[in-house]
C-alpha cells in the first residue's frame, strides 16, 4: 500500500515537474514571439517600411531591430566604403542608447546648449528616433581606446514633391571632440551622411553652418549657395 502511494507521489511529482518545463518553454516562446518578432514588426508596419520589406527582402528591418535593440538605426545603412575610411583605434556606427554613458552629450556641448538631459528622458528620445530610423539617421564615431565617443553628426531624409517627388537629405549636428579634431573625422563624418543621403534616394545634402566653418564643409565637398533664415521660437 506504501509503495503505491509512493509510486502514485512520485508519478504526481514527475507530472508536476513536467508542467511547469511545459509552461516555462511556452512563456520563453511566447516573449520570444512577442517581443522579438511581432512587437517590431507591429512599430515597422506603423511606420509605414512593411512594403519596404518586402520589396527588400535582403534589408530586413525585422532582422536589425530584434538583433540590435540598442543601435538607432541599420548598421548596414553605412557604406562599406564609409567605415573603411576610419582610422585604426576608432568606429563609425549609429548612435547607441548607451552613448549617453560615453560622453555624447559632453560632445554635442561643444556644439551648442545642451540643457539638463536625465538618462531616462535621453532614452525616451533614442526610442523616438529608433521609430524614425528611416528618416532620421545619427552617426557618432567612438573611440575605441578611450571608449567615449569623439564625433556625431545626422542626416535627415525628406520626402519632397519637387523633383519628381525627390528627397533631400538635411546634415546637423556636426561635431568632432577638442582631443580629436584635425584627424578627418569631421570629413569622415560628413561622408558617411551624405553616402547614407545617396543610397536612400536623395538627390542633394544641404546644410547650415557658421562662416568659420565653410572652410571645412568646402574642404568636404560642399559649396556655399543661397542663405540660410532663422525665426527663434
Ligand atoms: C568643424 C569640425 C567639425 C571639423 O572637424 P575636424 O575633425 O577637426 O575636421 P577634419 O580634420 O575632418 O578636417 C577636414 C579638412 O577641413 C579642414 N578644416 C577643419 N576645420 C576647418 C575650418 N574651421 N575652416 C577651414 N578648414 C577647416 C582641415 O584642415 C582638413 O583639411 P585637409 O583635408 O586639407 O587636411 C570641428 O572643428 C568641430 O567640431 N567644431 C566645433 C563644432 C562645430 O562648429 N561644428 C560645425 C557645426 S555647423
């Protein structure tokens, strides 16, 4: 009679343990589903880049956002021939939400007023980006010995009417480090947004920047043309 109940105790036991192995391989496979496949591709379709994926089957979006849910856009956005260029001790990538650690705040102060931005409210705004990761790209470079970033820079894509329903890329944001600057990291940086401008449809980069500065947006390839107009709001 004992060793039934115990016979019937451990077959219990056995059963139990199967049941929760079952439930935690659903639960795993269902985050999986959710979170890694269905949630990005819900934020893709929002966007509108579905037919995108489609139509492009070897750039998947789906593949990017569930394998690096960090970087705000495509890595294999940027040009091959854009990341040859960088110098040994340095990478050219897209923004990273961790950047916030690695100085890219302190760097784009050397630009302009930043203002006090908590980690919380800069992961709010790389989120935001990430969903616009088509229209907007932003690119640091990093120095890899240091381990902080040296220099960003961002293109915005626009869709337009005119010519031929073209699409222009707009650069801001330029900025290399005081420690690293005359290194062609400016250049660099340039490049590579104008290469991710061209191989996303735009016919032209444009840009504004401070009469010290047209030397060296010249040095890139640039050449001063109409003005620019601002209304502070
Ligand atoms: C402007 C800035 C981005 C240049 O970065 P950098 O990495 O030092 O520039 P690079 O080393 O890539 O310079 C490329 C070429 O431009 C030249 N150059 C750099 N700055 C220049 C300037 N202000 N005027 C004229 N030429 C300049 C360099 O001598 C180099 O010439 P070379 O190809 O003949 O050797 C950097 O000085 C900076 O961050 N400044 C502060 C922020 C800023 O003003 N950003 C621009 C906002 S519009």
């Amino acid at each position: 009679m004992l060793a039934i109940t115990k016979k019937k105790k451990k077959k219990q036991e056995s059963k139990r343990k199967e049941t929760q192995f079952t439930s935690f391989v659903y639960s795993t496979f269902k985050n999986l589903l959710l979170r890694r496949i269905l949630e990005p591709c819900l934020v893709i379709s929002t966007l509108g880049a579905l037919p995108q994926l489609l139509i492009s089957p070897g750039r998947s979006p789906i593949a990017w956002m569930a394998s690096s849910p960090d970087l705000q856009f495509d890595p294999s956005r940027i040009p091959k021939e854009a990341v040859a260029q960088v110098p040994e001790g340095y990478t050219i990538r897209p923004l990273n939400v961790n950047d916030y650690d690695k100085g890219y705040l302190e760097l784009l102060s050397q630009l302009t007023t930043i203002g006090t931005i908590s980690k919380r409210k800069f992961a709010e705004r790389f989120d935001l980006l990430r969903e616009r990761n088509e229209s907007k790209y932003c690119i640091v470079i990093e120095d890899l010995g240091r381990g902080i970033i040296v220099g960003a820079g961002s293109v915005i894509i626009e869709p337009k009417f005119v010519h031929e329903c073209g699409m222009v890329g707009h650069i801001e944001d330029i900025v290399v480090d005081n420690s690293a600057r005359g290194k062609n990291l400016g250049k660099l940086i340039i490049n590579a947004l104008t290469l991710v401008a061209k191989h996303s449809g735009a016919y032209k980069v444009i840009l504004s920047c401070a009469e010290k500065n047209v030397g060296f947006y010249e040095k890139c390839g640039l050449k001063a043309k109409e003005v620019t107009m601002a209304n502070y709001l």
